[in-house]
C-alpha cells in the first residue's frame, strides 16, 4: 500500500486517499505533511506511478506532467 511519510503506519492507523477530512488532532503528522490540510487526496481511479528521475525511464518527464 502507499503512504505518505518516512515510515509505515501501525495497523488501523491507515486512512482512505479518497479526498474525505480527518482529525488533525489525531493525525498530526500527516496534517502537516498534507501543507496544514485535513483533506486526504483523492486517489480514486488513479493509477499511482514511481518516479525514476535516475534512469532512462522518467528522463526529460517532470513531476505532474501529464
């Protein structure tokens, strides 16, 4: 599974990316992550690629270019 941060959460820690609010109370780590938002991203349908910056791959392709 994806996640955002240096380490993975504990069981029943995971949220849905599925742009719903949650307790920045709780979640204070990822609120800070997510630039003060208490929105997860919405991920629904997207299809979630790793970006090879070092190889062949990705060369030339920017961050958010569709």
């Amino acid at each position: 599974m994806p996640f955002i941060g240096n380490s993975v959460p504990s069981p029943g820690k995971w949220l849905y990316c599925n742009g719903s609010t949650f307790d920045a109370n709780i979640y204070k780590d990822l609120f800070v992550i997510l630039g003060n938002s208490n929105i997860t991203p919405d991920l629904r349908g997207v299809f979630l690629r790793g970006y090879a910056d070092d190889s062949q791959i990705d060369k030339g392709r920017q961050l958010n270019n569709l």
